[in-house]
C-alpha cells in the first residue's frame, strides 16, 4: 500500500542549485526515546556500523545514556569501544541498549544542551524514538538554529503503536504485533477449552494498530478475537456489553480485544475515568498501562449481564514492548535498514526523519525515505476507518494485507477431527 500523495515526505534543507550541502566533520552523538521495542537496538547498531563506514566525516561515536537527559548532564558512552561482534549480540538484545527516558526539554534545558554538544565536537544528532521523540528531535534543532550551532539532526523511528505520520509503518510495529497475535492464538484456544469470556487490554493510546493485530492469528472460522475495539471509534459500555452477550449466546464463549485508549463520545478515556490521579508524562500523556483497572471494569460489567459466565481480564501491559525471542524478521531488518540509512541521509541532506514506503506490487517491500521534521512530530497517526468494520466492534480483511506481512509468519494450529 503506497503512502497517499498528501502525505508524501518532503526532503528538506537541501544546497545551493537543489544540490545537497557538505557535509560538515564531527563527532556523531546517539540517542533512545520512548517506550522500547525488541528491535530498537537494530536501528542503533545500524547507526553505528554505517557511521564507521565514513571515517572522513564522522570522528568519535556518542551514544547518551538516558536520550536527552544523559546529553543534559554530559553523561555519554563512548561507542566506538564496541566490537562488531558484541554490537551484533546488543542488535538482537530487547529494550533500549542506551536507556530511555520521556523528556521534553525547555529552552533552557535546549542551551544547557548545545554547551554539551559544543564541548564533545558533535555536528550528527541521531535519536531513535516515536512521535514524541521526533517532537524533541524538532526542539533542538529549531533550538539549534536560533543559536546558529551546526548540527544535523535526523529522527530514526521506532514505536509499537505505529503511530507516526507520514510512513507506511514503524519499527518495532511488526514484532509487537506478532507478540499480540501469538498472545491471542494462545489465548483463543485457552477460552476454546475452558468457555467463558475473555477481555484483553492491549496498548495503544491514541491509535488502534497494535489491538487490530490480535486478528492476524485466526486461523478458523470461529477463533477470536470475535470483538475489538480501538480509539478510533467512540466506546458505549452498554453496547460493548450487548455486543458480548451476542457472541456469548452464539459461541458459548467470547475473546475480546480492547485498547487501552478507548474513549466515549467526548474524547474521555475510560481509564482516566476510572483512574482517581490520572498520572501524566513529560509530553502530557495519561499513564493508560499501569494498571489493571480498565480491564477489572469492563470484566464487571460483562459479570452484571452473565452471571454465570466465566469471566477474566489481562492488560498486556509492558510485555508487549520488548518481549525476548519474539520478533518479526522482516521488522528486524527494517529497523536496522533506517538506522543505516539515518547515517546516509544527514551525508546528504542536513536534517529530518527515516520514514518507509511500501513498493506496490505481489510481494511485500519497502523503501526509505526523508520527510520533514514537522511532518512527524507530536501530532499521531490513526487507524484507518477501512480497517474498521461498520459497527466498530471488529477490523476488516484489509488490515491483514496490510499488517500481515510486519508481523510475519505465526504459529500454526491444529484442531482434532469433531473438536
């Protein structure tokens, strides 16, 4: 699926005569951001292999303990100790290898910052992270032309919720989403042996990507989930209810998908709701995953209608990040193509963000290539409403041409003849 023209990255900051500018001598600096993934550190050791491949223009490699915040207070390590060998090992090693953190800095933090950057020689900022990463990676560079400080900045995605603008999709999308469809496979023939209802809160704040992956492991006509429900569409407790009473008098039984962010008619999440303090992050976001509450809530509500019903709720939580041994390869190799190709670009252009286009075509295949910083930061993306069925309880067959192949091959089941 080809990224819509509106929406087709815009390559920035380009030389005189449209020819790229030179690029300056000096020292590469590296930073994580957000939540982790299995394959964050893929797009961090591409990074580093590809800045090694040009010794003329780039001098020490930095990588900053903690993103920002290590940048803040000098804390750096230095990358270029790190064998091939060992780099290898850490590509394939879950979580954020430098340490991560949720931190927008303030102009002053952004000056303070420049004096670190000053002082270690570093003209390429790389920083790995999502839509509030590439909000961050846009404050210091805007910071960093007031000041009239030389320094390419490239943004270098990665987020499970697959949220950002702009690209087709994110690393660290795939491999999430084929830890939610193995979780759902597992537990659809878990409520296929012992009926009941099953709710399942899976992340997702804003945009439904990761809850629509529970589809792309049904592999029979009545396997589960056989309800989901993302922001996208506004939650109705009451009919989320009749909705499961439906499949329950069907079935006998019901798996449901729900993301954490739903939300009723007036924007208002039902976990904030149901939160007394609903906590917030540095960026403004309402901590959705800390608990168990909104799944408690809904598995009560379903308990009032089905008394008898065997009813149960999990949040997936934070397993669905950086969860070991699972992990799409094509996910793997794409997030080590972006930090490859993050070094290739601040050559040739001066600053922006890796995004991916998928080729059209009968067989899966992206592209890179670099949009505008602003073109991705703060603001998400959505599900699309194709992907959504009409009555907003389910996703449609679209979605597995288009999710299918990030999250690759699933596990295989096997049903007994009259089972």
């Amino acid at each position: 699926m080809a990224i819509p023209d509106k929406h087709a990255p815009r390559l920035i900051n380009k030389g005189a005569a449209g020819r790229p500018a030179r690029p300056p001598s000096g020292n590469v600096l590296i930073g994580q951001s957000g939540g982790p993934t299995v394959v964050i550190n893929q797009s961090l050791v591409g990074i580093v292999q590809e800045a090694r491949r040009h010794p003329e223009v780039f001098g020490r490699i930095w990588g900053a303990r903690h993103g920002v915040a290590g940048i803040l207070r000098d804390d750096l390590l230095d990358l270029d100790r790190e064998t091939d060998a060992n780099l290898e090992r850490v590509a394939l090693t879950p979580a954020a290898a430098l340490g991560s953190v949720r931190k927008k800095p303030t102009r002053e933090e952004c000056l303070a910052l420049f004096e670190t950057l000053r002082r270690r020689d570093v003209r390429y900022l790389f920083y790995i992270g999502g839509n509030d990463s590439a909000e961050t990676a846009n404050i210091v560079l805007e910071c960093a032309r007031n000041e009239n400080y030389p320094i390419r900045v490239i943004h270098v995605p990665k987020t499970i919720d697959n949220d950002l603008r702009v690209t087709d999709h994110c690393p660290g999308y795939g491999s999430a989403a084929k830890f939610v469809a193995q979780a759902f496979i597992g537990d659809n023939l878990d409520n296929r042996s012992l009926p009941g209802v099953k709710i399942n809160i899976v992340m997702g704040r804003h945009a439904g990507f990761l809850s629509a992956a529970s589809v792309l492991g049904r592999q029979f006509k009545d396997d589960g989930p056989h309800l989901v429900y993302v922001p996208e569409v506004a939650f109705d407790e009451h009919k989320f209810v009749q909705d499961v009473l439906a499949v329950h008098e069907k079935l006998g039984r019901c798996l449901v998908a729900v993301s954490e962010g739903v939300h009723d008619a007036a924007g208002v999440t039902v976990a904030e709701k149901l939160a007394a303090r609903a906590e917030r992050d540095a960026h403004g976001n309402v901590q959705l995953s800390g608990s168990g509450l909104l799944g408690d809530h809904l598995a009560g509500l379903v308990k009032a209608a089905l008394p008898k019903a065997r009813v149960r709720a999990d949040t997936f939580g934070y397993l669905q990040r950086a969860f070991a041994g699972v992990f799409s390869g094509s996910d793997a190799e794409e997030a080590r193509l972006v930090g490859v190709e993050a070094v290739k670009y601040a050559l040739k252009e001066t600053s922006g963000t890796v995004v991916l286009k998928r080729v059209p075509g009968p067989r899966y295949k992206c592209v890179t290539a670099l949009a505008a910083l602003e073109d991705v930061a703060k603001v998400t993306r959505a599900l699309e409403r194709r992907y959504i069925n009409k009555a907003g309880n389910n996703i449609t067959p679209a979605f597995l041409e288009y999710a299918g192949p990030l999250a690759g091959p699933l596990h295989p089941v096997g049903r007994l003849k009259g089972m």
